[in-house]
C-alpha cells in the first residue's frame, strides 16, 4: 500500500514522552528587518503581591514569535513607565524603537486582576490603542495572548493568532506498555492538557470550525474509528466504524457534515458524512487511493490526496462529487493539504529526491515553494490568521513540531528536552472566556 494510505494507520513506534511537560519553543531562522518594539515591565499599582503570570514578558514572547516584531531585551530598555505621563518618546526614538507597550496588572475582587496597556507610535508621538480586560489569576495567560492579538493587529491590519490553541498526538512507555494521548496547548506550547488517553494509537486530529470540539482516529476497539470528542466536557461519540478503514476525519466549514476516508465497499474512497442524521455520500470512485479530504473555507470543493496519476498528489473536486482536478505536478508525491484562511493556498507534504518538505501552492498562479528543510516533514496545519504553517518535523531522531512563516522567512521549532510528538493542528479562533 502506498506511503500515503498507509499513514492514515501509522503506528508510532518509538515516540516516549515525558507526560505533561510544556512545549519549549526556539526560534531557528529570523527575519531581517523585524520591526523593534519595546514592551515595558508592567507595573502593579501599589500592591506588593506579585501577579502569577509575567503578562508583559508573555506579550514581548508572542511578538518576537510573530517573526514580524523585535522586542528589545529588559536589560536595554532606557526607562520603565507605567502611566502615560511618564513616558519621554524622545528616549525611545533614541532607541530606535518604532512602537511601546505600556501597562500595568493590579488585582480587584477575590482572585480577580485587572490588565491595563497602552500602544505607542514612538516616532509621531501618539497612542494607538489601549485596553483594560479582566482577567481571573488562572486567565492571566490567555488575557496576556489577547493583547497580544490587540497589538498584534493594529500594528499589521491582521487579526492575531495568539490566543488560540494547538492539539496534538504524543505517546510513552509506561510499565513496557506504550500510552497514547491526544493533547492540547496554548499556541505558544503552555498549559498542555491531555483530551484522552488510550492504549492504542491516536492520529488525525481535527478542529470543529468553532473551536469545541475536536474528531479524530482511534484505535481503542482494536480497529480505526472516527471519533468526536466536546472539548469542554469530554464527551465522545464513535461517527465512523465500518469494516476496514475509517480515517481522515475533515469538517465541513459549517460544521454540518465531515468529509472520512472509507473502505467500506471495497476501496479507500472520500464519503461525506451529514452530521445529523449520519447520512453518507460516496464522492469518489475508481481503483485509486482517495484519502486525506480537505474543504475549501468556501465549503464549495473538496481537495484530497489520490494515487490515480501513478502517484500520490492532490486533486479538487466539487464539494458533492464528481470530476477531479489534478492541482500538482511538480515532485514525485504531494500530500497532506490544508487550505489557507483564505482559501488561496495549500500547505501540503511535498516529496521529492526522497526528502519530504512542506510547500505551498498557490491556486491562483499554480506556484509551488518549499518552506522547510527537513527530510521528514510531515501534516501542515495554517494558522487560523494564514500568517505561519505548523508542522512535524525530526530533530536528532526525535519527533517535534516545528512553525514556518507562510513566506518561508521565519522559523521557530516546539520541542521538549527529551520525547517526540506529531500530528499538530492548529484551531480555529475561538470564543473562549
């Protein structure tokens, strides 16, 4: 069976964990041209306690791994203001800094804080924004990566992604028997919390497009299952358990129907599946591998992954069947899509001279450019904002998760000091409080 049919099952046989541990991430290419911005210390008023989380080092870390923004160090900074009359713009236009983030966390209520900030645009001397969001000491995290995304956008015209989560498939050896669990993080690897955990291998992951749950592959029964799994109660449902394969779980835009890999007459085809009364639609046809389904984020057409050329590469086909397009030509296998916000590009696994990198296709110009540089990487994931692609790579025989640019020109890796990880998907924007 081809490379590609055969992940949809791939057991992963040497991935030991150490459980619960942060996903550490180091910034391995920068971008030249960063613009500077300082993020002062913020103060806490008069109270003397000190607030649980660093808000204003979360916030500097979330610019400086945006690879647009250069947060100048602590130590380098010319003052420490925390009130608006305090700050002098000629010093920081000495400093070459272009934009300052001011602020202050004081605490009200039982356990409840407060995070106030202000941006500036140093050179023309005026603020840009400023907000004051509540925060409870356990949210101080999450509140941090949204005035990240606050900051984040008006200095870019962009919505920001930090504030969002990753999911991702670890496992270990405990006792002599491997665990798998099905994990989920802060966008920046913090607060990881396992969704499940099970005896058997995990893979797939997929967000629902509204954050709140996520489907996936198991094995728990001894035989692959699409499961969906309510990421605020733990509450599963098994959606595909048909003879032979059930993989490649894709939600519809809507969230109404998942498009499945099946072989339930005989041969892995595409079905789409009608989520409320579990109705199935037979999309493809032939004695090809049709695998790793994908919706367009105008719910219009479906991109897959098909050996029907001789190869595995990707093809579109409207979203109820029918005649498939061959979207790529260049390498000898393309797989694994996923479309950009936009819906103007494709993230996938590109293989060619037996290296597999991640690319991205234009679909307009039908450019193809390899992002990556590893030999092994493998499951592109867009960020819900299109700005960065995660992935998962090697590093010294070990399984991480590596992030680059959707330009190619940032690169930054998530690992831990000693395990592997793989599968990452990255989540829609959410409405969480």
């Amino acid at each position: 069976m081809k490379k590609f049919a055969i992940s949809l099952f791939y057991v992963f046989a040497c991935l030991p964990w150490l459980a619960h541990a942060a996903l550490t991430i180091e910034i391995t290419q920068g971008v030249d041209g960063a613009v500077p911005v300082a993020v002062v210390p913020f103060g806490n008023g008069a109270n003397r306690y000190t607030p649980p989380e660093d808000v204003s080092a979360i916030i500097a870390a979330d610019l400086a791994r945006s690879g647009r923004f250069a947060p100048v160090p602590v130590q380098n900074l010319v003052a420490r203001p925390v009130e608006i009359s305090e700050v002098r713009f000629q010093d920081w236009r000495t400093l070459g800094v272009e934009n300052l983030v001011i602020g202050k966390v004081e605490p009200y209520g039982d356990g409840q804080y407060r995070v106030q900030f202000r941006l500036f645009d140093v050179y023309r001397g005026r603020q840009i924004t400023g907000y004051s969001l509540p925060a409870p000491a356990d949210g101080l995290r999450y509140v941090a990566h949204r005035v990240s995304d606050i900051i984040y956008e008006a200095l870019t015209g962009q919505p920001g992604a930090f504030a969002t989560r990753i999911a991702y498939v670890i496992s270990e050896v405990v006792n002599g028997k491997k665990t798998y669990e099905l994990q989920l993080a802060d966008s920046d690897g913090y607060n990881p919390k396992t969704l499940l955990s099970s005896g058997q291998p995990l893979m797939s992951p997929a967000w629902s497009p509204d954050g709140g749950k996520l489907a996936y592959v198991s094995f728990e029964k001894h035989r692959a299952g699409v499961f969906i799994q309510d990421i605020a109660t733990g509450k599963r449902d098994e959606l595909a358990a048909f003879a032979g394969i059930n993989g490649a779980p894709a939600w519809s835009p809507d969230g109404r129907s998942m498009a499945v890999t099946l072989s339930r007459d005989g041969n892995p085809e595409i079905y789409s599946m009608r989520l409320s009364d579990r109705s199935l639609k037979r999309l493809t046809f032939g004695p090809s591998i049709d695998t790793e389904p994908v919706w367009s984020p105008d719910g219009r057409s479906i991109v897959f992954t098909s050996d029907r050329g001789g190869s595995p590469q990707l093809y579109r086909m409207p979203v109820d069947g029918g005649r498939a397009e061959r979207l790529t030509f260049e390498g000898s296998y393309n797989a694994s899509a996923d479309f950009s916000p936009d819906g103007e590009m494709l993230a996938m696994v590109h293989g060619e001279s037996g290296k597999y990198r991640i690319a991205t296709l234009d679909l307009d110009g039908g450019l193809l450019r390899v992002l990556s540089d590893g030999s092994l990487d493998e499951s592109p994931s867009f960020a819900p904002n299109g700005s960065m692609i995660i992935y998962a790579t090697e590093d010294g025989h070990r399984g991480v998760l590596a992030a680059v640019s959707s330009d190619g020109r940032f690169r930054q890796r998530f690992s831990l000091q000693q395990g592997n990880v793989r599968e990452p998907v990255w989540s829609p924007f959410e409405k969480r409080k």
